[in-house]
C-alpha cells in the first residue's frame, strides 16, 4: 500500500513507518533516473499540477522531471501569470484546479498553514513544497534519504544545524524527521534568528557554534536570508560569516567524516567557504539528485503505489 493519508503537508505528525517507507521507496526512482532513458509509465493517465506562488529554481524543477520521469501529465502555475495576480484566492484556484481532474498538486506558498488548507479543500492529494517559515518536508526528506545513503543510518547520529533558525521551514522539517528517525539535533545560530521554546521541539541549542559542532556527524548549513539584514537581525554579512560562517577551521571540530548539507541556493563567502562547499565531505549536489528521487517516491506513495518493507534505519 501506499502512504497512510492523500496528502503530505508536513513532518511534524508523519509516522517514523512512513518515513521509511518514503526512504525505501526512493532508492529504485533513483536507479531510474541514473539510467540512459529517464522514463517508466508508472503515473501514465495522471496529473500533476505545480503551483507555486514564490519562486523557486530547484524545488520546482525537482517535481517536474520526477513527475515526467514517471509519466504523469504536469502543467505549472505561478502566481504572476495566473488568475491569483487578479484577485483569485487560494480556495477558487483549488477549486479550479480540481475541476480540471488533476490528481496531484504541489503547492509553495508563502503563509504557513497554506497547503493544509489546500487539502482539506480538494479531492486530490497535496504535496506542501513550503509553506511560509512552517515546513518543506519533501527537502528534509531529501536530506534524511542523502544522510541515510551515505551513512548507513540515521539513528544515533549528531546533526548540527546552523544559521537562520527562526525563518527556516528547511530547519523546522529536518527537526522533525530527523528526531523522529532517532537522531540528535542540535541548533546554533544568531540569538535573535532562534525562535522561542525551540527546544519542545526536541533539538538541543547552543549559543557557542563550536559546542554544537563537536563531534558533529552531519554539518547542515542554512541560507543565510540577506532582507533579514534590513531588518536588523543580525549586524552584517560579513560579521556573521566571522560568528557563524562554516570554514575549515570550524570543520575541523566535527566528526572526520562529518558531512556538508545546504539546501541551497548557497550564499558562498557568508554562511559557507567555497572550499567547503566543494570539498569532497560535501553532499550539496547529490541533495539535488537526491530529491528528484525522494519526489518520485511521494508521487508513487500518494498514488497507492508501494508496499511496507522491513528495513534498517
């Protein structure tokens, strides 16, 4: 069977067999998109609508190819060139949609709690692709799937998680998954960029980014989001690099095998050195073929595809 709900809007309630079973499933999409020919008629007759309402480069085209690679029909929307620049809400281009017969729509939107909304609206299952700073729980199940590849496991290992805390769907979806498949996470970041009561959600914080680096088995490094600036977050890009920037130096604090994690786009000089983001510990472009996988794997779950397996996480 599939997934145990139509949709998947977050991480947060996600059971630890689901995850598995979204981990385990991505491993043949990705043998399939290291073939010649990138195709099998697996969602051949289905739809699969994009409607992305911020721009996005990775995550956008991710769900794309993983969609064509298994023979789904997709169109995309944005919010730009569509009704939503007249006027339309949210709740009239679900319904739209819908009544077109789309089985699958994937929704970015800039307010938190956007996608829920969505799927309780429509018919068709709902992917969130991130809403607002609340979740992007198929990028931290890109991550989980990349940790596990490289690692062996998940449970047990110490992930640091470094930078904007506070803004960060990306953190907030790793804290869950990551914990919920029994690894340790820990925070460090600007104070006035770490949001309150974190901790509940289960990561441990650190106000010295040397503390939270020890030993570390994977470095998760946040973009740094340069409006926060204007905003008076934090004094300067260059004053964070030198407090919170990921160098050599500060690698050298982590496990030897540590790995380098971004979700990108990176800003190079600011919160990572250029020599780490292409160092051989750094995983950053194998993140992005990752989630092509990671994605087929949701859209084949959500179809009714799949089986429960044993597994070893």
């Amino acid at each position: 069977m599939g997934l145990s709900g139509k949709d998947l809007v977050g991480l947060q309630h996600l059971p630890a067999e689901e995850i598995k079973l979204i981990l385990e499933s991505a491993q043949p999409m990705k043998e399939i998109i290291q073939r010649q020919i990138k195709k099998v008629p697996t969602l051949r007759g289905r739809s699969v609508v994009t409607v992305f309402y911020e721009a996005s480069t990775r995550t956008r085209a991710s769900f794309d190819l993983a969609a064509k690679y298994l023979s789904a029909d997709t169109i995309g929307i944005t919010a730009a060139t569509s009704s939503v620049s007249k006027g339309e809400s949210l709740r009239d281009t679900a319904h739209t949609i819908a009544a077109m017969g789309a089985n699958i729509v994937v929704l970015r939107h800039p307010m938190a709690g956007a996608a829920e909304l969505l799927a309780r609206t429509v018919g068709a299952s709902v992917i969130n692709a991130g809403d607002g700073a609340h979740e992007h729980p198929t990028q931290a199940l890109l991550d989980l799937f990349t940790v596990n590849e490289k690692k062996g496991r998940i449970k047990g290992l110490k992930i640091a998680i470094i930078g904007d805390i506070l803004h960060s769907r990306v953190a907030r979806s790793n804290i869950w998954g990551f914990n919920r498949m029994g690894a340790e996470v820990r925070l460090a970041g600007p104070a006035t960029l770490m949001p309150t009561g974190v901790e509940q959600m289960g990561a441990r914080v650190y106000s010295r980014i040397e503390d939270a680096l020890d030993g570390a088995d994977v470095v998760y490094i946040l973009r740094i989001q340069r409006e926060r600036q204007q905003q008076g977050l934090f004094p300067g890009l260059r004053e964070y690099s030198r407090l919170f920037g990921i160098n050599a130096a500060r690698m050298k604090l982590a496990a030897p095998d540590a790995l380098v994690m971004h979700p990108g786009p990176m800003n190079r000089g600011v919160e990572i050195a250029p020599e780490i983001a292409d160092s051989a510990q750094s995983v950053i472009t194998e993140q992005v073929t990752n989630g092509v996988a990671v994605r087929m794997a949701i859209l084949y779950l959500l179809t009714g595809g799949g089986s429960q397996h044993e597994t070893n996480y």
